[in-house]
C-alpha cells in the first residue's frame, strides 16, 4: 500500500500505463498554465525551484505520443515530479501573497453520468479521489487522470453563451459541478477550492473536444477555447479531499 505525497497528492497506485503517458505527454500544457500570470518578483523564486524532469527523468518518453512502449516506475517517477513541481509553484505563489481575493460562490448543479455527455443533474453525489462516484467518461483517451478528477464550469459563463444564442445548458458540456456566484475569469492554475465538504485544487483549463460541438451555434466548441477565449473554458481540479457535494452547497475560492 502506497501513501499519497504529502505536497501534490501523487500515488503510484492511482496512474495506470495510459494516464502516465498522456500526462507526461501534457507536460508543457500544465507548466505553462503553473506559471500563468505570474509576477515578476517571484521569477527568480520559481526558477530555483527543483526541475521536474530530473536526469534520467524521461520529459516524453515515444508511449506518451501515442507509441507502444511500456510505461515503468521510471515514468511514473517523472510524473510525480511534474506534479510536485506544479503544486510547488503554486504554493510558493500562495505563500508570497499570489492570491485573488478570496470568492464566495455556490454549488447550482451536480452532474453525473454513466458515460459521455449530457451529465444529468443529481441532488447530491460522493466524491472521491477518482471525482463523482458513478460518474463516467465515454473514453479515457483524454479524460480520467487524477488531475482532470472533477469539471467545473460557471453558470453565469453558461448563461452568458446561451445569450449569444449557444444552445448550452447546466451539464451538457460535462461539468460536474456547475457553479455560481464566482468571478471565473479570475480563476488559474493551482487556486484552491472548498465546495460543501470536498476540498480541490484547480489543475488546468478543459480543453473542448467535439463531443461537445452540440452545444455551440456553428458546432464549434472553439467558443470555450482558454487559449482563444480567456475566462470562458470549464475548469479540471484535483480531488484534495472528499465528500458529499449538494447543490447549494457553499463555495469558496481560495480561503484563508
């Protein structure tokens, strides 16, 4: 039985070949979004930081771009470094003062489902290291790792698109967790959140895929595009700790 770091919550024993090799694959898209915004006095702070890709560390081992190449302790080693790195980015920002206000929001919706989407509203659901209980992808290609263990997204982002004529509702582009009452373009990488009892670390922003094309005018889900659209894109967080998640439930963003 292996014990979860105590800095960014890696176990060996959560990541099988596929999540190792698409992680790392990734590596570039979370540091990227680790280091996003950051201020010029804390630079030079982050660059002293350990690098994650140790020597001997594979960055992009041939399976993470789609190769048949078994993944091994090696690999998995590099993946906990890539997180340890990111989670410490984040904590050497909160340290210093790096932090938004903190936001009071609330739990709007619970979505679920047995696979791919829409995910239908539930009135509560148990959370756990893994994200919704029951609760499924279509395909794990791209989805499924511990840092993409629960979705978030804004209803007041869903009520602004479907006011230029999206036809987007709660749950229909696979959040978990529609949430109201938080200023989402202030949201980054690393934020922590509590929401009812589950406690969670925001990872990255969701790429859209065309399995939600549907909910978009044009079938374009480009419109929630972080890259293109800043402020518009669901939210993947890792599961700090669990819980029962209500809607109504309290959220907030960064507590002190």
């Amino acid at each position: 039985m292996t014990t979860p770091c105590a800095l960014c919550e890696f176990d060996p024993a959560e990541w099988n070949d596929q999540d190792t090799a698409r992680t790392l694959g990734r590596a570039d898209y979370l540091l990227a979004h680790a280091v996003a915004g950051l201020p010029a006095s804390l630079q030079r702070a982050v660059d002293e930081l350990p690098a994650w890709a140790s020597p001997g560390l594979p960055a992009r081992p041939a399976m993470a771009v789609g190769g048949s190449a078994a993944v091994g302790a090696t690999d998995r080693d590099a993946v906990h470094r890539l997180l340890h790195h990111v989670v410490a980015v984040a904590e050497l920002r909160a340290a210093a003062g790096d932090l938004p206000p903190s936001q009071y929001g609330a739990v709007v919706q619970v979505n679920a489902s047995g696979g791919g989407v829409p995910k239908r509203s539930v009135t509560e659901n148990v959370v756990g290291r893994g994200g919704l209980v029951g609760d499924r992808q279509r395909s794990r290609v791209h989805h499924g790792r511990p840092w993409q263990a629960l979705c978030l997204w804004s209803a007041e982002v869903i009520a602004a698109l479907a006011a230029e004529g999206h036809p987007v509702t709660a749950g229909a582009a696979g959040e978990n967790l529609t949430i109201g009452g938080v200023d989402w373009a202030s949201l980054r990488s690393g934020l922590v959140l509590e929401v009812g009892e589950v406690r969670c670390r925001l990872s990255v922003p969701a790429e859209p895929c065309s399995n939600i094309n549907g909910c978009f005018a044009g079938t374009s889900s480009r419109r929630i595009d972080h890259d293109r659209h800043p402020g518009w894109s669901r939210w993947y967080a890792t599961v700090l700790g669990g819980g029962v998640i209500r809607q109504g439930d309290a959220v907030v963003v960064a507590p002190r």
